[in-house]
C-alpha cells in the first residue's frame, strides 16, 4: 500500500485518536494521541491489509520550548508487504508518559528504556522501567535540549586566570 | 544500570550486606526466585571479558553449568555520540559516525550521508553510487572476518583468528589507499565521495577478489565438518522466526531463523537494484546456520564487487550542487562564487529544511537506521541511529536460558554486536 493510503485507513479507523499526517520527502507520519496509541499499534499489527509485524525503530525527538514537548516516533515496516509508516506520539513537558508497545511489539524493549533514560519520557506499563546507557545513579536526561553538552573552555592569556580557577585541581 | 553487587564503595562487612540486599531487592522479578535462597548462583560475566567482545556485563544465574536467566548490563561505551552531533555542522558530523560501529565506519557513513541527501534532496553522481556499493560491501567482509576471527577464537581455535585478521588486512590496506586511514575512513561525504579513487586502488582490488574466494574455502574446509566446531554450534541458541520478528531481530540474525529481509533487497538504496546477488537464508535459527550465512554473505559481497567494477561508470565522485558540496580546490583561483561557497560551507555550513527523515542501510549486523531531524538551520536538530547491535543484544535475555554456560560464549559470538554500536 501507498504510505498516504494506511495513513488514510488509519484516520478512518481512528477519526478522533489520529490527530494529523504529515508528509516529508515521500515519508508519512500519522500523528496519534497519546491515549489512542496502542489501539492504533495494534490496528497496525493485525490488520490483514497493514500486517506491520517489524518494528523498525524507535526516536524520541525533544521539541524544547515547544509544547507539547516530547515525541516519539515509531518506524513500522511490514515484512510481508514491503511498506512502512511512521506512527508519532507527543507527551507534554510536565507529564511525559506514554504508554508501553511492548506488548505490540517486544522489541520495543530496550528502546522504550532508551528514550526514557535519554529523555525521561517513562513507558506506562513497561515490565522493566530502568536506565539502561547511563548510570544507574545519574541525575537529569542528557538528550534533553535544556541539557548543557559541556565542554572545556579554551585557555588563552585573556581569559587564563578565570580558566584555571574552573578547573578541577586535585586538593592538597 | 544494575546496582547488583557492585561492592567497589563499601568499606565494611556491614555495608556490604546492606548493598547486596539492596541490589537483590532490585533483581526480584528479573531472576528466579531460586537465587534468593540459595539454590542457583549469581555470577558476573564482564564488563571485562574476552568473549564478551567489548564491555558487556552479563549477570548470569547458573543452575550448576546451565544458565537460568541472562540479564545484559549495557552502557559501558556510552559517549554520547547522538548528543555530541547536535552541537555541530551536518559535515562536521560526519566524523562522529565512523565512531559508532568501529568495524563498519564506512557503513556508518554512508547511512548517514544517505539521510542527509534524502533531508536537503541532494543528487549523488552514478559513479560515487558506485563507488560506495563497492565500499560498503568491502567492509561487509572486513566486518564478517573479524566476527568469524573473533567467533571461532572463543570456541577454540586459534590459527583462524590469525587467517582472518591477515585477510582483513588486505582490506584495510585498500582504505588506507582511498581515504589515507586505515579505519575512520570518512570517505563517504553528503553528496558523494570526499576524492576520487587513487589509481592502485583498483589493481589492489583486482587482485583480492582473485585471493579472498580461495580463503573462504579455507575456511570452510577447516570449519564446515569439524566435529568440535559442530558440536558447539550446532542446535544452539535457537531463534523461532515470529519471535526474530516480534523482537525487531535483524541481519545475519534474522536470516537465520529463515526470514527473507534484507535491506539490500527490500528497500535498495544506491543502487543495489542493478546488482545480482543472492541473499542466504537458514532454516534451524541455530549458531551454526548464522556461520553459514555469515560465509555465505561474504562470497555474494564479493560478487557484487566484482559486478561493480565491471561497471563502474566514469565522471565526478561529488554533486556540483555548490549549495550542498564544496568546490574543487582548484576553482578557488578563478571564480569569486567558488571562494564565497568555500567560505560559507567551511563556516556556517549548508542549511538543511525542515523535516524528519529515516533512512536505513543494511550494515554488517543488520539494520543500520539514521533518524534525522532538521530545523532550517546548519544543525541537525537530532540525529538518532537505530543501531542493530542495541536491538540484537536484546534478544539475549531469551536466548540465553536453558543453555550451558560454555554455549552462551558460542551465542554472544554468533549475535556479533559490538559494543561501541549498541551503546554509541
């Protein structure tokens, strides 16, 4: 099937849970409401027509200052078909939770943990809601964009002496 | 990350005892309820292991030899990578994506150029397609002899590892010609290729294609009937097929199980349409139908090569889109506008539009995935990579249980991630 075509099934399946599609270089993404999501997923899955087995991928997307703030994004690919969508849901800054598609797809494991480890968006119930990349004891979600990347600054003669003062020296 | 028994902070006895109660509290539900009273064991496998192929920790429970559950700790080579992209220019970014899988650098460069190309609409000329084709699956075979160098040397035989790491040479050899590196090639540049191919690249290449199929023989005649070999591979970690496909399993991996995908083929990029090659598929989802593929792989890989080169068309290795790609040197003497987009690509560097991408290549391991989003600006806005050895490794929670402790050496070996791909 045409991209376009199962973004149109599911919008007529889902008239209130798919919010928008939109269209990029050929690529469609169906923009789905948090609360629809799983349905939507598993209309995906099942549906004779779609029979969107493989999850391809998962992306989680910080949209900061934007609200609502976190998406992700789930790249489906039918095996059988030969086709792919993508399916996108939004969580707001102040409550970013989604609901878990591992029991779409249990490859959506370790990426769920991914994206709330990076992000900090937690999957409603997932088995195993951890960090998975960083630390278990680290504080704050690096891929956030009010996450400061750090860096050293450069050390020249005007600034030398601010500079070195910022350093970590080890103590006495 | 586990807290499990990470005992390196606590100084006395009772802290101790207080950091393991606490790390077992975590593990309840993840383990078998067996290791709470005693009856199985609790063992740690890495972060520093030689067949953990990186550092990959394992937290294993053991019922005497045999594995009761698996639970994989990654992290360990986290650096941020995706993070670290965002902060710099579409080209300057570039550099980074060798680092993501260090046996497949090119690979990683192509998927990532493949994206940008798609993101801003930028034309590739025919004879740098081709060009890649040949590269990409040069390094297919590099990546698939350090696996069957490493694969075997865990399972016991020593003289393979040092075959293949000679053949592998040959390869890296040739990249040193194209890209002057042995590995961090960055050869692979939006819209093309960085130069043209050094003219003793192709004899080179000639002359591999004639000495790598009678290695593969080798290979075969020292492995394929070895009882030793056989024993170990054979029926071990099993992977039904509607389980590969549920746990978005890909790669050599997948194939094993007996399903037919292969990007290559399902979705051709570069023009991998125009090549005739066979794409092997398993029937038992064991270790040892993943070697056959993995074999089986390289010698089609050689063919395509061998396809590409009759074909290799002439003309530029980069698009003359002067918005996107930098001019030839040698047109900064005569031309002002040549100058001006020389400074404006090498300062703030090309805008790319509004718009998310996903393109995927098929990697050495699997489905290699770039999500790209652009802002209207000179960065990407966020760059994520579906990595296959983060989405394979998972699959070892499963795959693990109920074998011996010997064989889930054999199993990590076959799932051949690496770790600076999983954990990026």
């Amino acid at each position: 099937m045409e991209p376009m075509a199962i973004a149109n099934t599911l919008k007529e399946a889902f008239p209130q849970g798919v919010q928008d599609i939109l269209e990029y270089r050929g690529e469609v993404t169906v923009v789905v409401r948090r609360e629809a999501l799983v349905e939507v997923a598993q209309l995906c899955r099942d549906d004779e027509d779609l029979q969107f087995n493989y999850l391809s991928d998962l992306a989680g997307v910080d949209y900061y200052p934007a609200e609502p703030r976190f998406a992700v994004n789930y790249v489906l690919f039918s095996l059988r078909l030969g086709h792919s969508i993508r399916l996108k849901a939004y969580a707001p800054g102040d409550d970013p939770v989604l609901p878990t598609l591992t029991g779409v797809w249990a490859g959506a494991n370790w990426p769920e943990r991914e994206i709330f480890d990076m992000f900090g968006v937690s999957f409603k119930g997932h088995a195993n809601m951890r960090r998975i990349l960083m630390p278990f004891d680290w504080t704050g979600h690096p891929h956030r964009k009010d996450y400061p990347l750090g860096y050293e600054e450069v050390q020249f003669s005007f600034n030398y002496e601010r500079v070195q003062r910022q350093k970590p020296h080890p103590k006495e | 990350m586990f807290t499990g028994l990470d005992l390196t902070h606590s100084t006395d006895i009772e802290t101790d005892h207080k950091t393991v109660e606490l790390a077992l509290k975590q593990l309840r539900g993840h383990i078998s309820e067996k290791a709470f009273t005693g009856d199985t064991m609790l063992l740690n496998m890495g972060p520093q292991h030689p067949s953990t192929h990186g550092v990959l920790r394992l937290l294993l429970e053991l019922d005497g030899e045999s594995v009761v559950s698996c639970l994989p700790d990654i992290g360990y080579l986290h650096t941020g990578i995706e993070k670290n992209m965002e902060a710099k220019t579409y080209e300057k970014a570039l550099v980074m994506t060798d680092r993501i899988d260090y046996l497949n650098n090119l690979g990683n460069n192509l998927a990532y150029a493949l994206a940008i190309e798609k993101l801003v609409g930028l034309d590739v000329p025919p004879r740098a397609q081709t060009i890649r084709v040949i590269i990409a699956e040069l390094q297919r075979i590099a990546s698939h002899l350090v696996w069957l160098a490493t694969h075997i040397l865990d399972l016991g035989a020593t003289s393979v590892m040092l075959y293949c790491f000679r053949d592998r040479e040959h390869i890296l050899d040739m990249f040193e010609m194209i890209s002057g590196q042995r590995m961090m090639g960055s050869y692979i540049r939006p819209g093309g290729l960085w130069r043209d191919l050094r003219p003793e690249f192709i004899p080179a290449l000639r002359k591999f294609l004639r000495y790598m199929p009678r290695k593969l023989d080798d290979y075969h005649r020292l492995l394929d009937n070895n009882p030793f070999f056989i024993d170990r591979t054979k029926g071990i970690g099993v992977i039904p097929s509607q389980i590969a496909i549920n746990w978005s399993i890909s790669g050599p991996l997948l194939r094993g199980s007996g399903v037919n995908f292969d990007i290559r083929k399902a979705q051709p990029y570069s023009g991998y349409d125009q090549f005739e090659f066979d794409v092997p598929v398993g029937q038992n989802g064991d270790v040892y139908d993943r070697y056959l593929i993995r074999m089986e792989e390289m010698r089609q890989s050689l063919r395509i090569i061998e396809q590409a080169l009759e074909r290799l068309p002439g003309g530029p290795v980069r698009s003359d889109n002067r918005k996107f790609v930098p001019p030839p040197r040698a047109e900064l003497g005569t031309s002002m506008e040549a100058v001006i987009h020389h400074f404006k690509l090498w300062t703030e560097g090309f805008v790319a539009p509004e718009g998310e991408v996903y393109v995927r290549v098929e990697s050495p391991r699997g489905e290699l995935g770039v999500y790209l989003v652009g802002d209207g600006t000179s960065k990407p806005y966020r760059v994520h990579f579906r990595t296959p050895s983060f989405w394979n490794l998972q699959s070892l929670e499963w795959m693990v249980p109920g074998y011996m402790l010997s064989d889930l050496v054999a199993i990590i070996g076959s799932v051949d991630f690496t770790l600076g791909d999983c954990d990026r």
